[in-house]
C-alpha cells in the first residue's frame, strides 16, 4: 500500500456565524429528529446546506439537491425527504453574521433552544420553506487505527463524494473535484477541513 497526496475534505459547519456561538447553530441550522427525519427550525430562510444535530445528518434544500444530482459528480448517493415540525418566523438572515447578537435578538430566557421552543409555529412561514432532504451519499472504505495514526483505505479514485463505512465518521467527505463543486453550490454555507491523516489506496 502506497500513501497518497491526493487531497480529501470533510464537509463541516461554516465559520461565518461563529461570534454566534451555538445561538448561530440553531438559527442556521434547526433542530433535527433522526427517529423520526423531522426537522423543528426558522424560516422562511433556509440554507441551501446545513447540519442540524450531533449525528452527522446533512440536509440540503431542494435546489441544492437538483444541483447536486445534476452535478455529475460521482457516489452523490440518494435523499430522503425531511419532514418539518414546528417553524417559526425568524429572519436572522438579514442580522449583521459578522459581529455579536445585540441583547434583543437573544431569545426567551437565553438558551439557544429557545428560538424555537418559545416561539409559536407559524404555518404561513412553514409554506414559504422549500422542500428539504437528508443527504446520504454512497459509503466506501474502511478506517484502519493502528498506534495512533489513522489510514483511509479504499477511498482513492472512486468517488467525488462519499461516507466511509465506519459508525466513528459520520461526515461526508468530499475529493477536491467534489469540494469546488459543492462550494459551487453551496456557497459560504458550507466550510471544508482537509483530512490530515493518511490515505492509502
């Protein structure tokens, strides 16, 4: 087995609500139901990529998934539908990202959940969310672990776009073609992280 440079990025949050802490994840990003692939979150806005939760879901508006499946990126894989919950009216979107939440955008008693769990769901905003779905790339290779060092294996030269067959990596992983073409479509919601460990083919 020969180590690769060919490069690989994680697909992650973006930074550019990070002065917002986890208020921002919550704003941008809802909160999601695995069980039951529902989604409780703010609208009208959505964007085109976000990452609700602890579990590694990925949910894309309909747009972006036309792209995406229009793309011609290879293991983009399939989606599934995401049922919404509660919505409520919240246009954060148009608040200045780049500096500090001024002391009347916080929500109800200061927990970040509150943006939601507060406020009442507003059916006219729910209508006005485009259709959005779970992102499940094709999952390939195996992680080997061994002393400290992490090697991907299996993964060189099969997919733009793929989840590894591992239950401890949830992320998508994207080669360099998949990530300008996912920056492409996703603009600046969405960030990528170079996998530093080794991969071998």
């Amino acid at each position: 087995m020969t180590v690769s440079a060919t490069a690989f990025f994680e697909l992650v949050r973006p930074r550019r609500m990070d002065c917002w802490g986890d208020y921002g994840s919550i704003l941008r990003d809802g909160m999601f139901h695995s069980e039951e692939q529902r989604l409780d979150r703010t609208g009208p806005f959505v964007s085109p990529i976000s990452f609700p939760g602890l579990d590694g879901a990925v949910i894309v508006t309909g747009t972006a998934r036309q792209k995406l499946e229009a793309s011609g990126l290879s293991g983009v894989g399939e989606f599934r539908p995401v049922l919404l919950g509660k919505v409520v009216r919240i246009d954060w979107h148009k608040w200045d990202r780049h500096r500090h939440l001024e002391r009347e955008q916080y929500p109800f008693n200061g927990e970040p959940e509150e943006y939601i769990l507060h406020n009442p769901h507003d059916p006219a905003t729910a209508s006005q969310v485009e259709p959005l779905w779970t992102w499940h790339p094709l999952r390939i290779g195996k992680v080997l672990r061994k002393k400290g060092v992490m090697r991907l294996e299996g993964i060189m030269g099969r997919h733009d776009v793929f989840r590894l067959c591992d239950a401890g990596w949830r992320c998508i992983i994207v080669n360099e073609r998949g990530m300008e073409c996912v920056k492409d479509i996703c603009g600046d919601w969405v960030a990528f992280d170079r996998i530093e460990n080794q991969i071998v083919s």
